[in-house]
C-alpha cells in the first residue's frame, strides 16, 4: 500500500520543518518568566535536550502506539485535543462543501449549459470570486456586515451541533460560507468541464435526437453523468479546506483544527502541529483512496 | 500552364488557411471577452508597477503625522494609512511586491517542479515511485501550514515568503508534469522519434516538453492567482513583507483594526488583489478553454 | 378558598422556580487563549485574570497599589527583615470542602517554590522556608531582608491550592484547577471557553451576585470587540486604543481605565558592535530624536501615556527630577557628531509581530531616519525574538513588559549584570550595588532615595528607551454594576451585578 511510505515521509517532513524552526519551544512556554532551572526541567521532560533522530524515534514509537505526545503549552494529550475539535472541524468542513456544491456546481451548469453568453460569465465571475479574495479579509467583512452593523448573526464562536442546532447553524453560516467560497470555484471548473464534455459526447446527442426536452437532457442524463467526478473532487478538496480554515477559525474563533495549529505553530508546540498534520494526512490519504475506489466503481471502464 | 498556376494558387490558398495551433489558440482566446478583459486588467497593474515612481503621487513611506486616518479628498485619493502614509502610493508601489510573489513563487515552483515531473514521469520506475510519495506527503501536509512554517524558519521577508510559496507550490507541478508526460510519452510521435535512435534526454525535452506545455501555461496562470492570495495571507500573519515597504497583504494586516474607523484602509488594497487574482482566473480559464483540444 | 391558596403557593413555586432558572452569566472575551491554569506552572498575563476567578491570593492590591486582606489579614516584618509573620482568614474553604489554615498555605508556598516547572520560583527565591506558627498563622524566613515580598503575595505567588486536590493530580492540576476563588472551575474547552460557576462557600459570598462566569478567547481585536457590541459577550479586555472613541460613542457600552504597570520601550543590545550599541552617547542620540509624544498621538491616539522611566509619571516612585524629554533633534545631531560617528547608519530592529508594535516601530524609524539613524525593522514572530533576544542577536528591540506593582519587578531582573532578562547585556556594579540596596527598607521614603541614585545612573547609559506605558483598557456592556478598573489590568469579578 503507498499509504505507509507516504506516511513516512509527511512524518519526517513535518517533524523536520517543527524542529528547524528558530525559538527554543521551552523559552517560548517560560514567556516573561525567566528560570534557567524550570526551563532546564522543561526540556528535559520533554526531550528537547537530545538531539533530533532521537526525539524523531520517540515520537514515532509514541504514535505508533496511539500517544501523540502533549500539548507542552495545555498540558493535553494531543490525541484528547484532537479529539475534542474533530467534530467542530467536521461541522465546518461538512457546511463548507455543501456550500461549495451549491454555489459551485450550480454556476458550472449554467456556464456549461449557457457556455459564452452573459450567464456563463456572470456564473463564472461569481464560482471565481470565492478564490479571489482573500478569506481572512471576506470574514471580517462579513463579520462587520452581518453582526455589527445588522445583528442578525453572533460575531464568532461555536455551538455544537447536537446542543442547538439553530444556533449552531447561526454561528458556522459566515465561517463556512468564506470556506465554501473558495472551494466553490474548482468545483465550478471540474463540473463546467465535465458537463461541456458529456454535452457534447454521443450519449447526449442520441438523447437530444430522441426528442427529448432539453432540461430533461440536461438534469437527468449529462448531469448525473457530469457529477461523479465533481463529487469526488468535493471529498479531496478537504486539504484545501484544513488549509482555508488555518485564517477563518482564527477570525470566527471557531475552536478547530486550524486555529489549534497555527497557535502551536507560533508556541513551537511541536507535538501538537505533527500530531495534526499526521492525523489530516492520514484522513486526507484515506479520502483519497476511497474517492479512487469510488470512481472505479461508478466508471467501469477504468476497470479493466 | 493555366493548370500549373490554378495548382499554386490552390496551393497558397490551403496555405492560408491552415492555422498554426497558436493562432487557432489566440482566436478562441479572443472569443472569451471574460478573459481578453481580465488580461487587459493585468497588463494595467504591471505597468502600474513598473511605473510606480512615476505615476505614484507621494513617496509611499512618506508619513505624515497630522493627517492620520484621513478619509479619502482631494489631496489623498484613496486616504492616508495609520501612520499618515498615501493609501493610493502605497497600493501602486504594493502592486510590485505582490505580483512580484505571484511570478517569483510559480516561477520557483515550475522550475524544480517541471524538470522533476519530467524524470519521474519519463523514467518511471522507483525514482517515480519516490518522488511521488514525496510529492503526495507534500500535497497531504496543509499548504498555508507548510508556508508558515518555512517562512518563520527562512525568516520573515518578502524573498522568502516567496521562496516559502514556491516551494509549496512545486509538488503541484510536479504532479502536473508528471500526468502529461506519462499521456504523452505513449503517443505515436515519441515512439518515433525512439525508434529513429533520438537520446532520451533530447526526446523529453524536444518532443515532450513543447507538448505539456499548454496544461503548465494553464496552472502557471492559476498559481499565480493562489500565490498573490497566499504573500497576502502570509503579510497578513507578519511574515512577508516587512515594514514599512508596502505589499498589499500587509496594508490589510494594518487596515484589520480600523476597519470601523478608517475602512478605506482595507476597501483599496483588498480590491487591487481582489482584481488582480481574479484576473489571473479569468486568464487561466480562458487559456484552458482556448488550449483545450477537444473545442472547436 | 383552599384552592385560592394552593394557586397562590403553586404561582410562588413557579415564580421562585424561574428566579432560580434565570442564571445570570458574566461572557468575558479574552485576547489570547491562556495557557496552564495552575498558578505555579502558569505565565500568561491572560492566565491571571481567569486567576482573578478562581484563585484567591494571600492578598489582593488597592488603585494605590497597597497590598489589601483577601486570604490574609495582616502581615508583619520583624525589625530584623528576615522574616515576615502573616495572619490567614479564619473559617475558608477551597473549592473541594477542604480547609484553609497554615498547613495549606505552607504547602501552597513550597509547591511555587520547588514544583518542577515552576515559574513562581525566581519570584521567590529570597524565601528560605516557610513555618507554622499556628493554625492561623505563618511565618516566611528570609535569607536576605526583601521588601518586594508583599508584592509578590499579591500576584499568582501568593495564591492558594488546595493540598489534596494539588497532591492528587500533580503537574496535571491545572486541567482542573482547585482553589478558594469566588468561582468553581467547572470545564475548559481549549480555545474555546473556560467556565466557572459561583462557589457556594466562598468566605465573601455575599458579594457574589454573579451566577456563572465565561471566559472566551477572541484573539482578533476587530472582531473581540464586535462581539461585544452585538452582545455576544458583557466583557474584553485590551480593548483598541483607536477604538476608544468608538466605545464611548456608543451609549451601550462603557469603558474601563487605568494606567497600567508596564512599558514599552526599545532594548539596546551594548555587546553588539554598532555605534548604538558601543557607545551611550550615541543611544542619548536616539532617545533625544523620540518624540513621545507624538508616538502616543498617532498610534494610540493620545490615549496611552508617554513614559522614559520603568513606572509611569504617576506612580509614587517616579523620579520628578528626571521628566520626560521633549523631542531634540539639533541635540541628537550634536551628539552624534560628538561621539564621531559617521551618519547614516543602520541598525537591526527586530519587532515583535502586531500591529501595534509595528506601527510605533515606523514611527520611531521615521524620527531616527532624520538624524540619520537607519532603524532597519525586521518583524519577528514571538517565539524567534525570545531565543535571539536571549542570544543577543538583535541591535534594538521593541519589547513590552507587563509591570509588576512593586518597581522593583520593573527593574532588578532588567539591570542587574547577568540577570534573566537584561536582553541588553548591561553590567555596571554600581547599579548592581543600588538595585541590592534598594530592596531592604520597607520605607518608601527610603527606597525612593536610593532609586534617585540609580535612576541618574540608568537614564545616562540608557540601556532601555522607554517609549510609552499602556493603558488598562476594558470595555464592558453598560448592565454591569460595579466594575472598578485597577492597574494591574485584572478583571475582578467580585461585586459585579448583571442588569
């Protein structure tokens, strides 16, 4: 299986990039303090005194077994952590795309569909502008226009699903709409693309001759067609989302994954960031491979 | 004798309209009025930035302290920063720091990406085999996470934010070069050119390279959207460009708190990259259609 | 008539039922997440005022900065300054039902002073044992006189954990802190919320009429305080200088000042060998091409307070002798010529990324640019400017500290040769001499003479250029009752009412 050495290699990669960073993780824990003996027992509690290859081997052996080492800065297992902010970034992810399916498939019919006049570039203009602004400058604009100036939505924080769905809903929309956004436009192109090709394809004109009515032809036959590579796609967007939700968590302080990582990032809380990275990748390649399954089984001539 | 001359004539005549794939390219380029606009658009704030100090009506540094925050007027277009600095200066000046990331980061990533895709994909075998679980490690890792931290370990500066996108971006390409090549070294032309005893080094570059370029040309495009985007998002984090150089990221790294008071501040930067990114988009997708083989 | 009755009694049962329901619940948007909630392990300014909560102290500060009773009700110095004899409050319960008395606090002072990890030791250090003299009663021996030791009791050093709870979970306390504070820790979700629900048994219960308390961390300013204009929250700290006309304009909220403890200034490393850093001549140069004042108008506008001593012209140990110097640019030039150095010529700025810092940083550029002075800023990420400051790999630094309430923890840890945090590496023996001195006489009077000396001594090296101190700047939703605002910048939940 390539999921094994791909693994590897993110481990090292990872690991690698945490450890060269500049700043000394037990200084940036000590902050105004300054005790050259706390900081000592500091490193040495967490091995940051021997050198990389060993520190690389005991977090290796301490993955394998299921402890993703501490948070140096809470104190918390990694694995708990990430486990408390699994369902949040779920939650999130889940809007975004469905989101992203409406906005980005919808204008990729409609531009294949309408392909040259007004409509086609006003869909694209709209799938576009997701990934043309800046997320982190679209959230707090939307912040300002939506909580501040008419109330209608809280400003940040999280409400989980199971507890209040209503207001679970009101605090992810503009989080997960900014995300959505994003993935919006490569979703347009994938089905822009495959809608134009299946259009144009045999299939389509056999049914067209057949008398069909054209949104018949299009809803029932060019779509269904068109739409399973779009919704594989959906699934494999998920590292650009972790990547997009890194500036939206810390804007919408939505306690998830990104927000959790870019703060360790910052605390050079080493074990936090290669936990996450390790778990996202693992999550990420697994996705990959069961949209991979996925497309073979729905195309049976990439069978053979 | 008149056969003669009506033959050359049916000659030049098929001559004239057989069309060289550019050209045939550049008329259905042409026909996407979206993305003739869009590069019209670009070539605006290239030429922006290349004429900065000319065009630009106060040096952007230049601070003046009783007219902080200042709404825009007549005297400041587009108003005055925290620090009583011309937003219209800084944003012409921040145009050459931004498409500068933008061109730079593609340019690093296609040229590390570009030749490694092409021994993996020509070669095959367990270099392929390597290079690919690198790049899919690469491609797993969160991007904004692996330019964060590149750029804190480089260091914060606009070289390396470019460098830290770069390499981010390269795994991409090499992806990309990899796909085609493999499409392509199976095509009847290569084998050819095998079977006549070319050296492999001079089939790929020769006769494989020129044929993948159109899909390079195409993502080459789209990247430089994402990495104007990603110098932003990183300036934003205080990892690009230092001060008090502009760049359009870091003019809304500052703008975030007076978004309230002085919202010119961001409105003007966010709309140049919105523009800018947008742009490139539109060029790209224009560029994919127009290369497409399959339109007509 | 029966069923009049039991109509009324069933009405009142509802009634009190749904006063009881309606929890009242004090949303407090914080700027950072804090990190550990243990007071011996913990070093985040955030992190003591979630403390404020759930910690009480030995004792707690006036706005004057005297130390007032909260778990003790008096102290005592022998003569001698070698020990100090402090009185606890009788009839305290931690949050588990456990008794406070000595034992407690012997042991919750030797945990600050040998835990591993422990931060508080440094704080501590002049401390060579704690005694029981009896169950209400302590007594701190000292290895040398010390008089900033009240101060430090007033800080997350003096509070007090609950010996059982503290034994039991060791180094993991902090996940669920137990105190005597007027608040139960009840959960914490990192980066989320931490949450508290009043203690039943707290020794100033009556002050209590709070029902539960959140702390949320919003780490984006703009968005912090929309939060709390659309009512998402009642409380945040470090609200924007440059929004302050913004919350007073608004007739919802009301704003909180003090000014703070703390400072910022720029460090000068002296082994570094440029011409800032080699000759203090050169460093007077700079200070003098500072304008304070303009630095306070245009990036805070005028609301901060510009400072060039380590506590602010209104503390009561500010030194009038030495006030705060206008901008002089023909002086900057004359001394420059004066110690032969050849303008222009750059210096290495490392500033801590924000965008505060950033903007007094080109502010400072621009005025040191005039006299010829390059200040070449290079913004650093928090964890990179710690190891280099430490290494001296810098030429200035723009540094904030957060103050303590004794001068003295603005001063012996930045000027002493060697010490922790004197980044700029400056060793004078003389000052070392002072700085010692200056922490034996409990008079004030007394101390402030010797800090005259020092301060001459200070100013003219000038290791430190001291910008501005910070204001304490909370803004809160005009239901809360009650909130006093002191310098230490602490969010004190007691006496609060919620409208």
């Amino acid at each position: 299986m390539q999921l094994i050495p791909t693994l590897f290699f993110v481990s090292v990669i990872i690991f690698s990039l945490q450890h060269l960073l500049p700043g000394d993780p037990a200084l940036v824990m000590a902050g105004e303090e300054r005790d050259p003996a706390a900081i000592e027992q500091i490193r040495q509690h967490y091995h940051l005194d021997r050198s990389l290859p060993v520190q690389y081997v005991y977090w290796v052996k301490g993955a394998l077994s299921g402890d993703l080492g501490e948070s140096m800065r809470l104190k918390e297992p990694v694995l708990s952590l990430i486990v408390k902010k699994l369902p949040v970034t779920i939650t999130l992810a889940s809007m975004a795309i469905i989101i992203a399916l409406t906005i980005g498939v919808g204008a990729g019919i409609v531009s294949a569909v309408k392909k040259d006049s007004l409509w086609d570039y006003a869909a694209n203009a709209l799938a576009l502008w997701g990934i043309s602004t800046p997320n982190f400058w679209l959230g707090i604009m939307l912040i300002f226009l939506f909580s501040v100036k008419l109330g209608w939505l809280p400003a940040s924080g999280y409400v989980p699903l199971t507890e209040d769905w209503r207001a679970s809903l009101a605090t992810m929309i503009m989080p997960a709409f900014v995300l959505g956004n994003a993935i919006a436009a490569i979703l347009m192109r994938h089905t822009r693309s495959a809608m134009l090709h299946v259009l144009e394809s045999d299939y389509i004109r056999t049914a067209r001759a057949k008398g069909l009515l054209e949104h018949s032809v299009i809803f029932k036959h060019a779509l269904r067609n068109a739409l399973t590579p779009v919704i594989t796609l959906g699934a494999l967007e998920f590292g650009t989302l972790l990547s997009g939700a890194v500036l939206t968590e810390q804007i919408f302080a939505v306690p998830g994954f990104g927000k959790l990582i870019v703060d360790a990032v910052f605390n050079r809380d080493y074990a936090v960031v290669q936990g996450v990275v390790l778990v996202t990748a693992t999550a990420y390649m697994t996705l990959n491979l069961l949209a991979d399954m996925a497309y073979i089984l729905v195309n049976p001539r990439l069978r053979g | 004798m008149a056969e003669a001359a009506l033959t050359a004539t049916a000659v030049a005549n098929a001559a004239e309209s057989i069309e060289t794939p550019t050209a045939r390219a550049m008329r259905r380029f042409k026909r996407r009025r979206g993305a003739v606009f869009a590069l019209v658009v670009i070539a605006v704030f290239v030429a922006a930035a290349m004429l900065a100090p000319l065009i630009s009506p106060y040096d952007p540094d230049l601070q003046t302290w009783s007219a902080v925050r200042k709404a825009p007027s007549a005297l400041h277009w587009f108003g005055t920063d925290d620090v009583g600095r011309d937003v219209l200066a800084r944003v012409i000046f921040g145009a050459r720091a931004s498409l500068l990331a933008g061109v730079i980061s593609v340019a690093i990533a296609l040229l590390v990406g570009v030749p490694v895709g092409l021994v993996s994909g020509y070669v095959g075998g367990f270099i392929d085999a390597l290079f690919s679980r690198i790049t899919d490690a690469l491609l797993a890792c969160p991007f904004l996470i692996l330019a964060i931290a590149l750029a804190a370990f480089l260091g914060p500066s606009l070289g390396n934010a470019m460098i830290a996108i770069g390499v981010t971006t390269t795994p991409i390409f090499i992806r990309l070069t990899r796909g085609q090549v493999m499409v392509v070294k199976v095509e009847d032309y290569v084998e050819a050119a095998r079977a006549v005893g070319n050296p492999h080094w001079r089939i790929a570059l020769v006769h494989v390279l020129p044929n993948i370029l159109p899909a390079l040309l195409v993502q080459a495009t789209l990247s430089i959207a994402a990495a104007i985007i990603a110098e932003a998002a990183l300036s934003f984090l205080g990892l690009g460009q230092q001060p008090p150089a502009p760049s359009w990221g870091s003019m809304l790294n500052a703008a975030q708190r007076f978004l309230v008071n002085a919202p010119w501040m961001a409105i003007w930067p966010g709309l140049a990259i919105f523009l800018t990114v947008l742009s490139f988009n539109l060029v790209g997708d224009g560029l994919r259609d127009a290369l497409d083989p399959r339109s007509r | 008539m029966r069923a009049f009755q039991l109509a009324t009694a069933a009405m009142l049962l509802l009634v009190s039922a749904g006063i009881a329901c309606a929890q009242t619940t004090l949303r407090i948007g914080l700027a950072e997440d804090p990190d550990i909630l243990d007071p011996t392990l913990a070093r985040t300014y955030v992190g003591r005022i979630v403390f404020a909560s759930f910690c009480d102290k030995l004792f707690d500060i006036d706005e004057k900065l005297n130390a007032v009773p909260q778990l003790a009700l008096g102290y005592e110095t022998a003569p001698d300054g070698l020990s100090v004899t402090i009185k606890l409050r009788p009839n305290v319960k931690f949050h588990d039902g456990e008794p406070f008395n000595a034992a407690a606090a012997k042991y919750s002072l030797e945990r600050h002073m040998t835990m591993a990890g422990s931060f508080r030791r440094p704080e501590l250090a002049a401390v060579d044992r704690v005694e029981v003299v009896d169950p209400l009663t302590i007594k701190i021996v000292l290895k040398a006189p010390f008089a900033p030791l009240i101060a430090q009791l007033t800080d997350r050093s003096g509070m007090m954990v609950s010996p059982k709870a503290a034994t039991e979970a060791g180094d993991k306390f902090g996940l669920h802190p137990v105190c005597a504070g007027p608040y139960k820790f009840v959960e914490r979700v990192p980066q989320d919320r931490i949450v508290g629900e009043k203690f039943a048994d707290y020794w100033n219960k009556d002050n209590v009429h709070i029902d539960r308390v959140v702390y949320l961390p919003i780490s984006d300013d703009t968005v912090r305080l929309a939060n709390l204009k659309s009512g998402g929250l009642d409380l945040i700290e470090r609200a924007l200088a440059t929004d302050i006309k913004d919350i007073r304009a608004d007739p919802k909220l009301k704003l909180a000042t003090a000014l703070g403890l703390g400072y910022t200034g720029i460090d000068i490393n002296e082994r570094s060998k440029n011409p800032l850093g080699s000759s203090a001549a050169v460093r007077q140069a700079l200070d003098a091409a500072i304008d304070r004042e303009a630095i306070n108008q245009v990036v805070f506008n005028g609301e901060f307070v510009p400072g060039n001593q380590w506590v602010s012209s209104e503390n009561s140990y500010y030194q009038q002798a030495f006030p705060v110097p206008k901008r002089d640019v023909a002086k900057a030039k004359a001394l420059l010529k004066q110690a032969g150095v050849t303008t222009p010529f750059d210096v290495d700025f490392m500033v801590p990324k924000g965008a505060e810092p950033q903007a007094v940083a080109e502010v400072v550029q621009a005025m040191a640019g005039e006299v010829g002075i390059n200040m070449k800023i290079r913004v650093t990420e928090f964890a990179t400017s710690l190891k280099q400051a430490e290494a001296g790999e810098y030429q200035a630094y723009l540094l904030g500290w957060s103050g303590r309430s004794d001068p003295d923890g603005n001063l012996y840890s930045f000027y002493k040769c060697k010490a922790p945090l004197n980044y700029p590496g400056s060793c004078n023996p003389d000052v070392d001499k002072l700085l010692d001195e200056s922490r034996v006489p409990s008079d004030q009077a007394q101390r402030k003479a010797i800090y005259e000396k020092l301060t001459r001594l200070l100013l003219d090296d000038v290791s430190i250029i001291y910008l501005y101190h910070p204001r304490v700047l909370i803004a809160h939703t005009v239901r809360l009752d009650g909130y006093r605002q002191l310098p230490d910048g602490l969010v004190r939940v007691v006496g609060l009412r919620l409208k």
